[in-house]
C-alpha cells in the first residue's frame, strides 16, 4: 500500500476492561473502515490499557472528520484518553539548535530523503553558524541571539515564530537552553529533546571528559520529551556504546554524536508516525 495514501492512526490509552478491542474493531468496520495494523498492551499493575491502530480509510461510509467526531462517544464510554491522526496530513516540525549541527544535519538529511514524514518550515537558533546548513534547503532560518537579559523577550518572539508557522512539533536539536515552565506546558508532549545518558551523573559542561576520567564502559544518548523538570521528562528513545580504557575523550565524543544522532532520528520519526502514547511519565512506545 501506498505510505501516503490515506489512513487514520488511532492512540487510545484507558482503564483496562472486557471488549475493548472488540469495541474499537467494531466501530472501525461498522464505518466502512479496514484495519491494517493494530497493537496493544496491558499494564497489569495499574490495568490500563493502550493500543495503535491504523484504518485504511478508502472505503469508508463517512468522511475523515465524521468517523472522528463519532468515535468521541466510543472513547466517552470506555474513559479513553485518544488521538485520531489522518497519516496524509503532515505536520509541520520547528528545530531549534546551538553550535553543535550534527543532530540538525541528520535531520534534515533524513528529511530530504522523504525519511521524515513532516514539513520542516523553521529552523531557529541562537547562533549564526548553521545558517548556510539551513537556508541552502529553502527552510527559513531565524537567528535570535540569547542573553540573561533578553532570555524572556527571545522565547516570546520563538512562541510567535511558532505559531507564524503553525508549528505541532518543537524538535531540540543540541539546542542548549533552557525552556521556561509556561513554553514546555504550551507545547505539552510536543518538544523533543536529546542529550548524553549520563544524567544526573556528569550535569554541566565536559561530560565526556568527566565520564573519561571515571572509567566509565557504557556511554548513550537518550531522546525525551521536555517537562518542566530538566531532562526528565518520559524517554521515547535511547541509544548505548560500550566504550573501554583504549577509547579517547575524542573516541567518546565521536560515539556519542553518532547515538545523539540516531536516537533523536528514531524518536521524532515514532512521534510523527503516532507510535508514542504518554502515560504518566513514561511512555508506551509501538516500535
């Protein structure tokens, strides 16, 4: 089948019961629809219950938006907490990143390559550097330079560039500032992170240099998304390196952009594929 052709991906996440699933696969074929993929778990500590499911919306005896509305009194019934996504219609991705563009350049790589499925409209940092990367791919780039002082005007002008651009996800991308409380609860579940896998050992600058002189034999990446609690908001994906005592600083370094790099990739690419439900804080993820 065709990956663009028009599906509508389901996230529903409830208290467990008796004939969920029979109630959803119910409702989908009642409407026309066909299901191609559908995924589940039970959480039997807590009984909740959270699936993904993909209906092929090519013969369906109500439009897109009818067979969401309609679902409503499925959900209202059951206590589901649910999003419905037409997979067609692309969301538009901001990035914002510092100095460091190996995570940006991965993006918009693996963009270009149609591997993304997303617009990617902005890009704003709070240095210069990456321009060229940027605006030699037809994406408009915005420099909004940070001090202590200017902190709270620069994020109000990102806000309004955001919303300029109607933007439904904030990828972090090495961007090295820190989000104040009213942003991250704005863009709630809708901001991407990544940074090293030490935390909360090795906080603040040189990690790799700090991680070296402990000896350390694994190091990682993890890709989050933000909360108002620095870097610990619910993991979507993480990557691991075992490292040993004839590996560098630079070795470390090296590896480590590689992980931060490919696990940020895989977990845009799971949110933008509707495959991440956030429970709590932490995440069931349908890889």
């Amino acid at each position: 089948m065709d990956p663009h052709a028009d599906t509508i991906r389901l996230l529903v996440s409830c208290p467990d019961r008796k004939g969920l699933v029979a109630a959803i696969t119910e409702f989908v074929a009642s409407r026309g629809g066909n299901i191609l993929d559908l995924d589940q778990h039970t959480d039997p500590d807590e009984r909740m219950f959270f699936t993904r499911v993909v209906i092929d919306l090519s013969e369906l005896t109500v439009s897109a938006d009818a067979f969401s509305r309609e679902w409503e009194q499925i959900a209202s019934k059951f206590q589901m907490t649910c999003s419905t996504h037409v997979a067609s219609q692309l969301r538009n991705v901001a990035i914002l990143v510092g100095k460091m563009d190996h995570c940006l350049r991965e993006l918009l790589w693996r963009w270009e390559a149609g591997e993304l499925a997303c617009r990617i409209p902005l890009v704003i940092s709070n240095h210069p550097d990456v321009e060229p990367v940027v605006t030699r791919r037809g994406v408009e780039f915005c420099h909004l330079p940070i001090t202590a002082e200017t902190k709270p005007e620069q994020e109000q002008r990102i806000v309004s560039l955001l919303d300029e651009h109607d933007i439904d996800l904030v990828v972090l991308a090495r961007y090295m500032q820190i989000l104040s409380p009213g942003f991250v609860e704005q863009y709630t579940n809708r901001v991407i992170n990544i940074h090293h896998s030490f935390l909360p050992a090795f906080a603040g600058a040189r990690p790799y240099h700090q991680a070296y002189q402990s000896g350390v034999k694994i190091i990682g990446a993890t890709c989050h998304y933000v909360t108002a609690t620095l870097d610990a908001g619910p993991i979507i994906e993480q990557a691991i390196a075992r490292v040993n005592h004839r590996d560098t600083v630079g070795d470390m370094v090296r590896k480590g952009k590689d992980m931060e790099r490919s696990a940020l990739l895989t977990g845009v690419g799971l949110h933008l594929n509707d495959r991440v439900i956030v429970h709590q804080n932490r995440t069931i993820v349908f890889d």
